[in-house]
C-alpha cells in the first residue's frame, strides 16, 4: 500500500546526478519552477516507450535532460529540495502524427 503522504507532478528533466551508488538527485522544470528531488536506489524507475531494452540499457542517472518525467514522491520538510523520490517515470515524446494526404484523383474530377 502507498503511502497517504505521496504526491504526484510531473514536469522535463533539467538534470540527473548520481552522486554515489546508492542515490540519485532530479531537477524537474515545472513550468519555469525547478524543483529538487532526492532518492536512495532502490525506488521505482521506468522509460516508458515503443521500445523497451531493458533495465541493462536504462539508466536514470544519465541522458535523460529534456524528457518529460512523471514523479511520485513524499514531500520534504527541508526546504531546499521538493521531496524524496517514491518513483522516476520517463517518458519519450513521440512526433506528431503525419497529415492526411489529400487524394489528389478526387480534387481533380471536382
């Protein structure tokens, strides 16, 4: 069961360090505002995309700037950072869909 105090936002990954093997530091840009996530590994993370390679292929300590994150963590008490990271989800945009084509064969006989 998960814990009352757990809160949700979601925001674009500034950065993502990895200080120590044990835990992680992410700055999510929420609209202009930076907030500061801390976590001890190991917590839930996933990259949610067409293809998945599998946790040897994913790490969430490096190359995931500018993703969109989805982040589910218990609020701090220190004001310095946001709260303490229950679970990372990043997710990779996908390009807009291609436009329809205009059948041409009908606009010609109009």
């Amino acid at each position: 069961m998960k814990s009352p105090r757990i809160q949700t936002t979601e925001g674009r990954v500034h950065s993502s360090t990895c200080p120590g093997d044990d835990s992680i530091t992410v700055v999510l840009d929420r609209g202009g505002q930076a907030l500061t996530f801390h976590g001890k590994f190991p917590f839930m993370s996933g990259f949610s995309d067409t293809v998945w390679y599998g946790a040897d292929h994913f790490s969430a300590c490096r190359h995931v700037e500018g993703l969109r994150a989805v982040v589910r963590y218990t609020p701090s008490e220190d004001k310095r950072y946001a709260g303490e990271l229950a679970e990372l989800e990043l997710r990779e945009e996908l390009p807009p869909p291609p436009a329809p084509k205009t059948d041409t064969a009908t606009a010609e006989k109009k």
